[in-house]
C-alpha cells in the first residue's frame, strides 16, 4: 500500500505558522506552571519546619466578625479557643445578630476566659458593616499580630496559630494563608467548585512566594495591628462595599514583607458551600473587587488565559490543518504538544491538589481547564448586577 500521500513533508508557510504558534504558547504556559503555579507545593517542600521555642512566638488576637452565625460558632469556636498555643485571645464581633450568638458567647466566655466579644451597634449595622465591625475587632485586641477567619471556618489543625506566629518572628508584616472547601458529594459541580478554590489559592500564594503579593483571603489571613493604623484603616476601600480582606491587602501588600504559609496544619476548613449558590455568592465577592486591584496580578493571568487558549485554538487548527492537507507531522506534532502540556498539568495540579486538599483530576482537568475562565466570567456580570442593585 502506498502511505506516501499521507506523509506529506513538502513545509508550505501555514504550516511553519501554525507550528510556531503551538511551541510559542506551549512555552509559555509551561513558563506559567512550572515556574508559577508550581511555587507553594516547593515552597512547602523547602521550608524550615524546625519548631520554635513557645516562649519566643509574639502573641496573638485572632478576629472573627459575626452575624447570625450562632450554629457555625457552636462547632468551630472551640477548636479556635482550644489551640496549642500559650498567649493569644479570640476577639468574636457580633454584627447586631438576632440568633442566639449573644447568648453562646457568653456561656463560651465561662468556660473560655480568653475569649472576649463586642458588637457593632444597631444603628450603625449598615454602614460597611463587616469593615466596621473588624475595625471594632482590631482596635479591642491587645496583641500586634491580627489572625483573621470567619465564623464558617474551623482551623485544619491546633497548630493553626503557631504555624502563623513562626511567619512573623522572620519579619513578616502580613502572612496569607489558604482555606480548603468540604462539600457534600451531592452538591451540583462539587468537584469543579473544589478544583477553581484551589486555582485561586495557587494564583496569589504563588505570586506572594514570587514577591508580587496581590491579596489574600479573610478565611485565613494575618497581618500586624501598626499597620491597619498606619494604613488609616479601611479608608482606602470604604467607597466599595467588601474588600476588607483581598482588596486591602492588594493596597498595602507592595509595600510590606509578606509571607504565606502553606502547611497542612496552617489552613482552615469551611463547609459553608452547600450549594451552587452559595458558591457563586461567595466567589463572586473576589470577582467583584478584583477589578479593583492595583498591579501586575491582572495581566499576569490575564495573559495565562489568553496564551491558553491560543494554545488550544492553534492545535485545533493543526490537526483540522493536517488531515485537510494529508500532513501527518503537523497533526503529531500538535497532539505531542498537547500531550505533553497536559502532562505537566496534571503533575503540577495534582502535587498542589495534594497538598490544598482539593481531589484528585484525571482527564477531566481538561475541561475544567477549558471552563473555569467563562464560568468566572459569567460570575463577574453576575456581581455586578448584584453590586448594582444594592445601591
């Protein structure tokens, strides 16, 4: 049989075209996962675990603001309270709840004399309520290192705390850290929900690990109490309703130390996802104020995206190319290259997912891959009809 027609080696332009396409985006999204997203796993391989003597640790004020959240604060606010380390306080704002948080504080504060609460008055309930209510927080505490999370979260760990103060004692004025999702195997998209938590933890802990801090998450977060004052607070962010967590850090972050801790022991849990909407209430929160962000962050995975799916599109062209053109190279050689990005991907993901508790990926991380960019943006119209309506 003659297979000469089917090796068609005679190089006309499209084809020197659509190659150079394929390795110039193939190249840069290794560029993306082998020297970006594959930062915390490394980090966390390479650091100093060695323990620090308790009595050299600082003290601690960990800030929790609350409304309505009594049930949530029946289950985790004692493994807060019981955590391994000798000097810290639990600061709970009360944000004007109707429940029964009030009367759990109190009953917790019998047992737990660390544990000291306020309360955003009623009239002021809805002026930057949750700013407020921190600044509330930040201002009762009597320690300068400020560990924040809500009161939907419960430390992975008692070594929560510690794994934060070891940051500080080398300098670090703000310390991000991560929070892991438990959801139900019975809510809707659960695995792609858990897979878009964990790219969102890689993308600003890996650029904090690269120096380019960016934000960070109010689930799991620390920074010194001089710097709030310095920075006069939440007045840079007081015009955008949200944005105490992410969009405060992005304000400051450039021009402070910031560390990350990537530690099993160093993360919180929430279960607070029991649905798709609740999720996409949650995230569409980040999306609202990313606009907002000062900085390369944007163009950095702006320009990830954008090489992505140029890859993509440039090997679908090759292989259509190929088979209309007989040229069986160009289609090999855009099925190598495929092959061997989704490679590095899996590998990449799966020691990141390993290590943020987020499952396991097989073939599925394609469409994942494929689907998160239009899935957020979808949520980011969706944030700002929401935004829109409530002024």
């Amino acid at each position: 049989m003659d297979l000469s027609h089917f090796f068609n080696f005679d190089f006309p332009l499209p084809f020197w075209i659509i190659s150079g396409a394929i390795l110039v985006f193939f190249t840069v999204q290794l560029i993306y996962y082998l020297l970006v997203y594959r930062k915390p796993y490394v980090y966390e391989q390479k650091r100093d675990k060695s323990l620090t003597a308790p009595e050299k640790l600082p003290a601690v004020s960990v800030i929790i603001a609350s409304k309505n959240e009594s049930e949530n604060l029946a289950k985790y606010l004692p493994p807060i309270l019981e955590q391994d380390y000798s000097d810290f306080e639990a600061i709970v704002v009360n944000m004007g709840s109707t429940d029964e948080t009030d009367v759990l504080l109190k009953a917790l504060n019998q047992q737990y004399p660390h544990l000291y609460h306020t309360y955003v008055p009623a009239e002021a309930e809805d002026i930057n309520g949750k700013k407020l209510a921190l600044t509330l927080g930040i201002k009762a505490a009597k320690n300068d290192v400020l560990l924040f999370t809500e009161a939907y979260c419960v430390p992975a760990s008692d070594k929560w705390i510690r794994e934060f103060a070891n940051e500080f004692l080398k300098g670090k004025d703000i310390v991000l850290g991560f929070c892991k999702l438990q959801i139900e195997k019975k809510v809707s998209m659960r695995k792609f929900i858990l897979y878009d938590n964990m790219i969102h933890g890689l993308k600003y802990l890996s650029l904090a690990v690269l120096g380019k801090p960016f934000m960070g998450i109010g689930r799991n977060l620390a920074y010194k109490k001089e710097i709030f004052f310095e920075e006069k607070g939440f007045s840079s962010v007081l015009n955008i309703e949200e944005g105490e967590d992410d969009l405060f850090i992005n304000k400051i972050a450039g021009k402070k130390k910031v560390g990350v801790v990537t530690s099993p022991e160093s993360m919180t849990e929430s279960d607070v996802v029991n649905s798709f909407f609740t999720w996409r209430s949650l995230k569409s929160k980040y999306l609202y104020t990313k606009q907002f962000y000062k900085g390369i962050s944007s163009f950095v995975f702006g320009f990830e995206t954008f090489s992505k799916y140029l890859f993509y599109l440039s090997v679908m062209a090759g292989i259509v190319s190929g088979a209309v053109f007989n040229n069986c190279l160009l289609i090999a050689l855009s099925l190598f290259f495929l092959i061997v990005r989704f490679v590095v991907q899996l590998y990449v993901i799966g020691k990141n997912s390993r290590l943020l508790g987020a499952g396991k990926y097989h073939i599925d991380l394609l469409f994942f891959d494929l689907f998160q960019p239009f899935n957020n943006f979808k949520f980011r119209k969706y944030a700002n009809r929401r935004n829109k309506s409530k002024r």
